[in-house]
C-alpha cells in the first residue's frame, strides 16, 4: 500500500491497524484539486476482503456517518470519504503524539493530575457525540490521542451507536472491548450514554493504577467480572491518589448505570471542582526529572502540567502564611479571631447552608422548573425538567401540578422531535435513491417486516442494476436477497423482553407502585414509538397506562 493512492492522497507511511482495516499516515498529491483539506491526513482504509461484507460495509459507513457529524477540538475531524475500486477510506485529522496505551507501557501509569486533565477534555467530546446522538460505546486508552501540546482528542468511532440508526446495532451482540465494556453491555443490552460513562471509568482507572479494573481468563469470564465482581478502589493501589478523585472514579465503575453521573456534562463539573480545589492548594513548582523517572513520579513529564508540592511543603507554607497573618493583623482581624466569634460565625454559616440546600416542596419544585420553561433555550428545558418537573413528578405522583408537568413534558418531546425529524431530512437529503431504498429495506427487515424488505430490495435491482453510480447498492441489495430469512420463532423472540416488561410494569401498578410503572412504560414508549411492527405493543401499553 506504501506508495499507492487513494483518491487525491498519497499514502507515506502505516500508523496502526484495526479490525476493519488499516490508519496510514498520507498527503494530497501534487496534482489535487485546490481544497482548504491539509497538506496531511490520517487515511482509514477498510479491508477488501470486509468490503463484500454488508455488515462491515455498514459498520464503516456508520463511522464516518459519526465523524461527520462531529465538529469538536476534542475529537479528530473527518475531511472526507470515498471509494477506489473496493478499497473504502476517509481522511480525518492526524494528531501527531501518541495514543495513552502507548503512555502506559512507557510508564507504567500516569501521574493523576495527568488523567484529570485528559479527563476533563474527554468529557467536552463526550457531551458534544452524546448530545448529537452519538455513543461511541468501545472507549479505551488507544482511542485517546494525545498531542505534543497536551491536547487529547477522542478516535475510532467504528462501532459507535447512532441513536436514530438502530438498524447499525445488532439486537442482543456484544460489541466493545471486554477490558471497558459496562456491565449492560455485557449483558448484550443496549449502550447508552452511562455506558459510555462506565467505560471511561475503566480507563481512568487503568490509567491511574496501571492495571485494568477487572482481569480475566477468558472473554467470558471478564464480562462475568464486569456484571457482578467488585474491584479494588484505585486508592488501595496508588494511595497518592486524592480521596475525592478516587471516589468519582468508583461512581463510574458502578454496576447499575443509574448510581452513575447523569451525564458527561454533570461528570465535567465533578473533575472540575478537583481541579480547582488542587489548583488553589498547590502551588506548581518547576523540578527535574531524574533520568528514568515515570509520569506518575513526575507530573512535570507532561507539558503544561507541573508537579504537586508535598504535604511537608504546604504544611510548612500554611504554618508561615498564618503566623504573618497573625502579626500583620490589625483591630478588625484580631476581634474576629477570637474563638466566640469564630463559633457564632461557624454556627451563622451552617444556618445559611442548611437553608440553601434544604429540600424544596412542590410549589418551589414547580415554580422554578416552570421559570426555565419559559426560557426560548432548549438547554434550560432540559435542566428544568432534569432537576426540577421530574423529581416533582417522581415524588409528587399526585401533584396538583401533573397537567401542566404532562404539558411541559409534551413540549420538550415535540422539539426533540422535530430535530431529529430535521436530522433525519438532512441524510436523507445527502443518499442517492438506490441507498436510500437499501436502507429503507434494512430498517424493515430490524422490524420485522422480511417481506416488505425483500419486495423494496428486489425493485431496487431491477429499477438501478444499469444507472451509473448505483451499482454498490444494488450489489448490497442482491446481497441481502440471498441472505436467509430471519425465521418466524426469532421474530417472536425479538418482543419475549418486551412483554415481560409490561408485564412487571402491570405488577407494580397493581401494586400501588405507579411510579415506578410509568418509568417503564415512558421507556417502552419512547423506543417503540416510531416502529411500525410494535404498534400492538404500544396499543397493549397504552391500555395498561389508562387504566
């Protein structure tokens, strides 16, 4: 491959290889057309041998489906896609530094102001993928790529799950790395963005101790660890690692993904006040790094990051600051440091924040929740309803307030709709007809629909077979009729989890739980919603709501 070109590129050099192909470093030959893309690119190159394969196909195209839809500093930039004969690639962005598996092997692990750095970079890429949509669902430390200036940028979004793009995600498949898989995942249940969350925690956590949280025999046995065994905190095997670091990094390793932060903003905000509690603390100091030192003995190994002074240090540097307070003090400072006013004003704080955090009633619930729905923002909507209507919903059931919360809960799902009805008319926009039909048959084959799928394929055989440009999808779908028929019993199966959801959910209504019945139900609700093969599950779910 060295040598050849692709498109308008010219590969220089391999980078690395994968599970659908190979990464070569390259640059746009002489006689490219004039373009703002760079003088280099990183090129993805799908195998040949995976090309003829409509589910590797896919899965590539789902990529760069991913990437395109992504424009953070955080994560590396796609510049285009294209075909050569049936070598599939697409350019994106090449970070030129190492990716942090390459980081643990050189140094064993890395220094914990390191990891919250990087960390708080990740969590910017992750809201901006999981607020498009996006579940990058194979998080792990090869997929981090980090700079000379110490920029990290997130990669390999090859097996991503894009929310309005069910057909790419097989039903019940494992799909991940066994090491960082959560434990729904493991269980071949669908990945969401706490998945995500569970995944990064494994990474901080290897990161941090050198060691990935769980270790095993087998594929098997890791995902058995992963649902149901626990792990040692990262503090029992690094203790120079801080409490409350430690503490996060357990919360995100949590089996049930509820116990888990709500989403990567709230988890920002968490390493955030870390970062600033220790950046008000310490003091950086400039050292040398003795030859051989590990990043984890030196944060001054990584630029931009400089190593934390010790206890003894800042010990010895509180101890002076507080006896030049002492003697510099004037009148005003001496009568406040007095232990009685020191008490009254300790007791005076704690007056303050039991009032700012106690506990707000319903009126107040509703009140500020209906304030932020007032907003023209759809980001206030979104936390009016997180912090405010949903726990007056949940623990109010009876609330005077449920039309309007029923209201405001309409208005947020009718936006959110209508993005994604504006998502959906700009892909479909970018799709040739004979693709759009293919894809079409894909979604009714996953809804069970075999026959309409086979009637659509067949037609876009015989409307496309001999239209320029046409003739990859028509391959796909010539593919997909000699493909066996999904049989009856493993559409039966398909809604077996279904009924036995509504069937717990009836219990608990029945039960006096109602609450815990409607979580159910708006789950059901909102997955099935759309797809026309469940509309007697919906019905029979709706039934059960109404009475």
């Amino acid at each position: 491959m060295l040598g050849d070109r692709l498109g308008d590129w010219i590969i220089d050099k391999e980078l690395g290889r994968g599970g659908m192909g190979h990464v070569y470093l390259a640059h746009l030959a002489d006689d490219a057309p004039p373009s703002n893309l760079p003088r280099r690119a990183a090129l993805k190159v799908m195998a040949p041998e995976l090309a003829v394969e409509v589910g590797f196909l896919r899965r590539f195209q789902s990529e760069i489906k991913a990437l395109a839809e992504l424009s953070h500093p955080n994560i590396v930039r796609l510049y285009e896609s294209g075909a050569d004969g049936n070598r599939y690639y697409y350019a994106m962005e090449y970070v030129e530094g190492s990716n942090y598996e390459e980081l643990l092997s050189d140094y064993g692990r890395i220094a914990w102001s390191e990891v919250l750095d990087m960390a708080l970079q990740i969590c910017s890429a992750l809201k901006h993928a999981h607020d498009r949509g996006i579940i990058h669902r194979d998080l792990k430390p090869p997929n981090l790529l980090r700079d000379r200036t110490g920029q990290v940028k997130l990669t390999d979004f090859g097996i991503a799950r894009v929310f309005a793009d069910p057909h790419l995600t097989k039903t019940g498949g494992v799909v991940g790395t066994p090491e960082f898989l959560s434990p729904e995942q493991a269980m071949g249940k669908p990945a969401t963005k706490r998945s995500d969350l569970y995944s990064f925690g494994a990474v901080l956590y290897t990161l941090l101790t050198g060691r990935t949280p769980f270790q095993g025999k087998s594929v098997l046995d890791l995902l058995h660890k992963h649902r149901y065994a626990q792990f040692d905190a990262p503090r029992t095997i690094v203790p120079d690692i801080p409490l409350d670091l430690d503490e996060i990094v357990c919360q995100l390793l949590a089996k049930d993904p509820a116990d888990r932060p709500g989403d990567a903003m709230a988890l920002h905000k968490q390493l955030d006040r870390i970062r600033r509690k220790y950046d008000r603390k310490n003091q950086a100091t400039e050292v040398e790094i003795p030859a051989g030192a590990t990043m984890a003995d030196n944060a001054a190994a990584i630029p931009g990051r400089a190593r934390e002074p010790g206890p003894a240090t800042l010990m010895s540097k509180l101890m002076r600051q507080e006896l030049e307070r002492h003697k510099s003090g004037g009148p005003i400072f001496r009568a406040i440091n007095r232990p009685w006013v020191l008490l009254g004003l300790l007791a005076a704080t704690g007056c303050v924040l039991t009032w700012a955090f106690w506990p707000l009633n319903q009126d107040a619930l509703f009140r500020e929740g209906a304030a932020l729905m007032a907003s023209k923002e759809p980001t206030d909507w979104d936390r009016a309803w997180r912090d405010y209507l949903k726990p007056l919903q949940d623990k109010y059931p009876n609330s005077p307030y449920r039309d309007q919360i029923d209201e405001f809960d309409q208005k947020i799902k009718d936006y959110n709709a209508q993005i994604e009805a504006k998502r959906r008319a700009r892909t479909a926009a970018a799709l040739s007809e004979a693709q759009w039909f293919y894809q079409e048959g894909v979604r009714l084959r996953q809804r069970g629909d075999e026959d309409g799928a086979l009637r659509l394929w067949h037609n876009v055989v015989r409307s496309f077979g001999d239209v320029d440009g046409e003739r990859k999808w028509v391959d796909l779908a010539q593919a997909e009729l000699k493909a066996p028929r999904t049989h009856p019993v493993a559409a039966e199966r398909r809604w077996s989890a279904v009924r036995a959801a509504l069937q717990l959910a009836r219990k608990l209504r029945d039960d006096g739980r109602r609450a815990e019945a409607e979580e159910i139900w708006n789950g059901l609700e909102e997955l099935y919603r759309e797809d026309t093969s469940a509309a007697e599950i919906v019905k029979e779910l709706r039934k059960d709501r109404g009475s």
